[in-house]
C-alpha cells in the first residue's frame, strides 16, 4: 500500500512545487517590466512571499530595471530553489515506481 502511495504523493508534492516556482517566476517577471501603477497592486503580494522567505534571503539581489522596476533576485533563486525540489520529486518518484 505505503509502495505505491509514496510515488503519488511525491508527484502532487512535485506539481506544487512547480506551480509555486511559476508563480514566482510570473511574479519576477512582472516587478521587473510592469509599469508603476498595476506593479502597485503587487506589493502586498510581494511582501507576503517577502515574509515567506528566510530572512536573509529576503531582499537579495534586487536590481533596478530600465523599466523602473526591480528584479527581485531573491525571488528568482527561490523559483529555482524549488525547480530543482520538483525535478527530485519527479526523479524520487519513478524510481519507486
């Protein structure tokens, strides 16, 4: 039983994981090229993922945009962070399968 619900449970894990990358991945996209005002309406989205992350990863490598906007490279390397989860998840998964 416990054998073939690890491997179903790992890939829902594994499709989280990637959704919330996107999701970053979406969002780091949009601080950097949105203009000021819609990028105003994501500001309590960003501070929640803000207060989400470690604290000293929060607010690293941000960057200025020719856009006015910030790459926010915390963000960016928490989307790879869990990229990377997903792609072991998956890995983890067929080999019990």
């Amino acid at each position: 039983m416990s054998r073939t619900l690890l491997p179903s449970l790992l890939r829902v894990l594994a499709r989280v994981l990637r959704v919330c990358a996107w999701v970053l991945v979406a969002l780091v996209v949009a601080d950097a090229v949105l203009p000021a005002g819609p990028r105003a309406l994501l500001l309590p989205v960003n501070s929640l993922i803000s207060q989400l992350m470690p604290a000293p990863m929060s607010g690293l490598f941000v960057f200025q945009t020719p856009f006015e906007g910030a790459f926010r490279g915390d963000f960016a390397i928490v989307a790879i962070v869990l990229l990377v989860l997903d792609w072991i998840c998956c890995r983890v998964s067929a080999s019990l399968r």
